[in-house]
C-alpha cells in the first residue's frame, strides 16, 4: 500500500499534510500482518529497543525498558482542546484548540515540524471493536515509533480492510503521534526515545482528532485506548446517546449454568484486569472475560445495554500479578506473543515482577541495573505492564468478539478505600446509582504520574478520561437512565482495598471476589436479601463459607459507618461545587437524601 492508491481526497490531505509537517525519511502502511509485526520486532531487536525473551519461557516476546522520565500516562499533560473551556469542564486541562495547534503545528517552530526526520512514519489503520460491529469505530494512528505498532497490533484490530473502508468514506478518528525525536544523518537513536520535557496528550473533540507528543508510553501513545475509546468516545457517546466507559465486562455464570454479564468501573490500578478474569474460590460460579479495561454500550431493541470491549488486547499492570492473584493473566502471557515493558529480565530471558510466584536470585531491573533477591529496589517499576492478545487469555468468553456485544445485568463502581466504603453497596434506584458513580473517590496508584496514595474523587474512574464537562457527564448518565423502554442494570458499589484501624486488609479480595459477585447475581433475580441502610442496600448475608476471617471484620465490612460517612457529606459538597450550575439537581438531591438519612 501507499498513499498514491488512496482515492478518499479528504485522506490524503490529511496524510500527505502530516508527512509534509513531520518529514518522516519513510512511510510504511501497517496491515495488521503477522508477518510485518516479526519484521517491525526484528528490527527494534537489531536496534537494541526490544530484547527477545527465551522462546520456552515466553515464545515470540519482547522486553522493553523506557526512559525513566516516560513511564506512565501524565495526567498535567493531556488536553481537552474544546472550543471553550466551558465545555472541557473543571475537571480537565484546557486549551485553546488554535493555541494548542500553533504550538504542535506551528509551520515555523511547532513542535512537530521535522519531528519525524531520520524516522518512518508509520500508517496504522485500525479498528475499535469487531470490524463489523455497529457499536465499533474505526481510526488510523499516525506514529514514529515501532513500539507503539506494536503493541497497537496487539491492543486493536489492524487491517487493510479498514484502511478500504475509510477510503470509502466511513468517518475515522484522526490520531497523530510522535515520540519528538528527529534524527540527523549520523545521529545515535536512544532506545526510548521521548522528549520528556515536552509532552503534549491533546483532544480536539469537535473535529475527532487526537495528537500525542513526546511520550511513547501506555495510554499516552497507544491512541486508541484512553484518547480514542474513552476521552473522544465519550464525546461521541454524548452526541449520540450511548455509552464510553473505564469499565471491565465479565461473564458470570451461576451453579446452575444461568449466565449475567457484570460491567465494573475501577480506577486505573484498582483491579479491573483481576475482576475480569477472576478465578472464583465459590465452587460451581464460573467468570469468563470479555474485556478489561473499556466498555462501549448501546441500547438493544429490547431495552438492554449492550457492551463491546472495543480491545484486542490487554495492557495489564505487571507488579501483583501472579499465579496467586490472577492464574489467568499469568496463563495468557505465557503462552506468549506479549511485550513486557519495564519489567525486570532474568537470566535465563525470562521477566520478572514484585509479586511474581517465584523470586529469582538476580536479574536486571527495568532501569538495566544488576538486581538481587532481597534488594530494597524494585526490580520492575510500579506502572510496568505487559501488552498481550486477549484472544490467549484462558477463560475469554466465546462471544467476546460478538459484534452485537453482551446484555449488562450490573454495574460495579468501586476505587481503593482503606476507610468508610463497605463491601458492596446496592443503588436503590438508577438516579442513586449515579450518584454513587458521581461520588466514588479512590486512593491514587502509579498508572498515572504523581503522589501515590492521596485520595481523590475519581467520578465513574472517568476524572482522567471524560472529554467534556464532567457536570455533563452526569446529566448524560442520567438521561440514559430515563430512556424510554430502557431495562437498565442495577448499580452497586464495591470496595475490595477496606483496611482495619491496625492496618490489615480486611477482605482477601481476587478470587474471593466472587461472594460478592454472586449476591449481586442473586439480587439481580430479586434471590438475595438486603439490609437498607442511610447510604443503600447492604447484603443481610454474604456467603462468607469456608472463609476464615474474624467476625468482627465480617461485620465491619458490611456495615454502614454512619459517623464515618457524616465525615465524607462536606467533602462530596467541596466536590459537587466544582461543578457549578452544571451539576445536575437530581444529584444534589441525593446528597441532601444521604445527609438527611444518615441523622436520623
Ligand atoms: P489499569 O490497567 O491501570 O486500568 O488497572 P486495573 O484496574 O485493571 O487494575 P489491576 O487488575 O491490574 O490491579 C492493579 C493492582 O491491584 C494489582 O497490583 C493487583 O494485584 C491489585 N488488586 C487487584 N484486585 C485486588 C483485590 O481484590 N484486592 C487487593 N488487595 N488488591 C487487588
Ligand atoms: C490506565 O491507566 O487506566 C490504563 C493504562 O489502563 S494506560 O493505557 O496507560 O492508560
Ligand atoms: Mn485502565
């Protein structure tokens, strides 16, 4: 393929503007092929960027290390380019969408002029969700970095069929790449290349365009993650009446063989990845994978939301994961044809991680320093993840592809707290729901750089992620809720990261997840009992069998702290505030519910 057998007009403006701004030294179209990827790994191989893993630990797969100053998504750094700031909302840097432009584009010093010289542009046509699904969209990412074809082979579907269609006509998300790093004749490439002090993660909603400079990492350079399937879909999902989320999708199914599909939305690094491919400790319940990062849904004829993951793959946090915690993480990346970037290498080519089954004696740390057992460094960083094919994974859902996507029974919310958030929490309507979404709080990780462990209100895991005014946002989630005709999923709140006052977890958590998946079940078939409380439905009894736990956790876990979450109403007002007059009434509403049940 090149440009000249392209027909769309509008493409190859597009195209042919980017290569003449950029001034890649090559532009090669990607096709998906496997063919290709081994071409594109071999050459980051040869160029010292990807290190070939020992085939019998894990066939076909790569090492990578970043630069230390690029190891996560960076929040100060992305951009909603709206029109208005208004329309960005409080909870969103913005920028002046012509501002923003001049600086990336700029035809004098912008930053991406010449920023691909000693480099090939890479044309990669992709696809969210199944090719043919109507609730997939499709988007060609322009980018300079092998790495990010790569793992964008893994992540979505690359083919040239999609590159046909968009020929065609069929609209596209225009994403635009560049790690910021030219190269002159002569030049040593780095092995990670970035310009680290100059990042850029920016969105212009109004025109579907995405344009990513200077890092080369995660959700900041695989564009059709967070920038495309969440940030510009919400958009979209806003405009056209459905829904983008941060949400896993799993496939429960009950002794008795009765299957419910379960969407949960978790902050980054509060266990989406573990939830959705969960082996549960309850005999005879079953979970099953369709996605485990994003949901898109749309109302069935029936009424029903209908979830898409728009994935191919996963992008999982590495640190934690082990046969453990999560067997079928550990199960799907050793059957190989992964990327492990900023682990550590052992030295029979092997990865490792803190929380791995087994500690080697030595290995190379993810920044190539030698490491040995008991070292108080980590060997791989906190955000080092592993990109691999879902279509590996163990106990992925035979219709995980299916293009009508799956019926949603239940939401989850949740976030880490240590304090005050029981369990599991049931919405006593849909508008309740909301407000629970709208209120979730969580202690911050290390998928995003900054202070580790602070609390923040993360809305629906959505605060780095919704492109427009969060306020909106929350109208957009109630007006779902009184579609007409609509079956909507109950809502429940969920947290699995409760500690005692001496500091111990007070839930096992993974697999033990499944007592309160399974209560969830029961109360979607109205089977389970619950107690009201001021803050919603408690279980009465969560099937705790065969768990050794004290009672007292038992009871603290599943009880409404009631001075405690008198504790939290002027911290959800301060929150509310932000919103101004955007803030929809229904939820102040709530709030003066909550506040008025929990003095009685
Ligand atoms: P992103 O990919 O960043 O969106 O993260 P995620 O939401 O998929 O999180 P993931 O499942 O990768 O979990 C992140 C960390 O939380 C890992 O270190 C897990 O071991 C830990 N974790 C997951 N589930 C549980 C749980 O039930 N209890 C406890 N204590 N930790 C958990
Ligand atoms: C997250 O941070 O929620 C992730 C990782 O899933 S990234 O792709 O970097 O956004
Ligand atoms: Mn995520």
């Amino acid at each position: 393929m090149d440009i000249t057998k392209l027909k769309n007009k509008k493409l190859v403006e597009w195209l042919q503007g980017w290569i003449d701004l950029c001034t890649p030294d090559e532009v090669v179209f990607c096709d998906g092929s496997k063919k290709q990827y081994n071409k594109i790994a071999n050459m980051l191989v040869k160029a010292g960027v990807f290190i070939k893993l020992d085939d019998e630990k894990k066939p076909n797969s790569y090492a990578v290390r970043s630069d230390v100053g690029d190891v996560a998504r960076v929040e100060e750094r992305t951009f909603i380019c709206s029109k208005t700031k208004e329309e960005a909302g409080p909870t969103n840097n913005w920028c002046d969408p012509v501002e923003m432009r001049a600086i990336l584009c700029g035809k004098q010093n912008g930053l991406y002029k010449g920023c691909m010289k000693g480099r090939t542009m890479y044309v990669i046509p992709f696809s969210m969700g199944p090719v043919d699904s109507p609730i997939s969209k499709y988007g060609i990412e322009l980018t300079d970095s092998g790495y990010v074809v790569c793992n964008m082979n893994i992540m979505t579907r690359v083919s040239p069929k999609i590159l046909e269609r968009i020929d065609d006509g069929t609209e596209f998300v225009k994403c635009v790449h560049s790690v910021g790093a030219p190269l002159n004749p002569g030049d040593a490439d780095s092995t990670w290349p970035c310009d680290a002090k100059h990042k850029y993660i920016t969105h212009f909603p109004d025109t579907r365009e995405i344009l990513s400079y200077g890092s080369g990492y995660g959700g900041n350079a695989l564009l059709g993650k967070k920038c495309f399937a969440l940030r510009i879909a919400s958009v979209q999902a806003r405009d056209e009446g459905w829904l983008a989320e941060h949400m896993l999708i799993l496939k429960l199914t009950n002794p008795k063989g009765s299957v419910k599909y379960v969407a949960a939305a978790f902050p980054s690094a509060c266990g989406k990845t573990n939830l959705a491919m969960m082996e549960p400790t309850l005999k005879g319940w079953k979970v099953e994978t369709i996605g485990d990062d994003i949901a898109w849904m749309k109302f069935g004829e029936d009424g029903r939301l209908y979830a898409i993951n728009p994935e191919a793959g996963f992008f999982g946090v590495a640190p934690g994961t082990s046969m453990q915690s999560n067997p079928n993480a550990m199960r799907t990346v050793n059957k190989g044809n992964c990327i492990f970037t900023n682990c550590a290498i052992t030295e029979d080519g092997d990865i490792f991680w803190e929380g791995m089954d087994e500690t080697p004696d030595f290995c190379v740390d993810w920044l190539r320093r030698p490491w040995k057992k008991g070292s108080k460094a980590k060997a791989a960083n906190p955000n080092a993840r592993f990109t691999a094919p879902a279509s590996q994974c163990p106990v992925i859902a035979k219709e995980w592809e299916d293009p009508a996507g799956v019926p949603i029974s239940a939401f989850l919310f949740g976030g880490r707290r240590a304090a005050v958030v029981p369990l599991v929490n049931e919405a006593t309507s849909w508008e309740h729901g909301v407000f629970l979404g709208a209120t979730m709080a969580s202690e911050k990780t290390a998928a995003a750089a900054g202070v580790v462990g602070e609390l923040r209100f993360d809305p629906f895991a959505m605060l780095p992620f919704c492109g427009y005014h969060m306020g909106d946002y929350f109208a957009h989630w109630l007006k779902i809720g009184k579609k007409s005709g609509a079956k909507l999923p109950k809502i429940y709140y969920v947290n699995w990261f409760r500690k005692a006052a001496d500091g111990h977890w007070l839930w096992p958590g993974f697999g033990e997840n499944s007592r309160v998946l399974k209560w969830v079940f029961e109360r979607c078939d109205d089977k389970a009992d619950a107690v009201s409380t001021p803050i919603g439905n408690l279980p009465k009894d969560l099937d705790f069998g065969g768990l050794d736990m004290p009672e007292a956790d038992k009871k603290e876990l599943l009880s409404c702290d009631v001075e405690g979450w008198k504790g939290v109403i002027p911290e959800i007002k301060n929150h509310f505030a932000k919103f101004g007059d955007r803030l929809p009434k229904e939820l102040n509403k709530q709030l003066e519910g909550l506040e008025k049940r929990l003095s009685k």
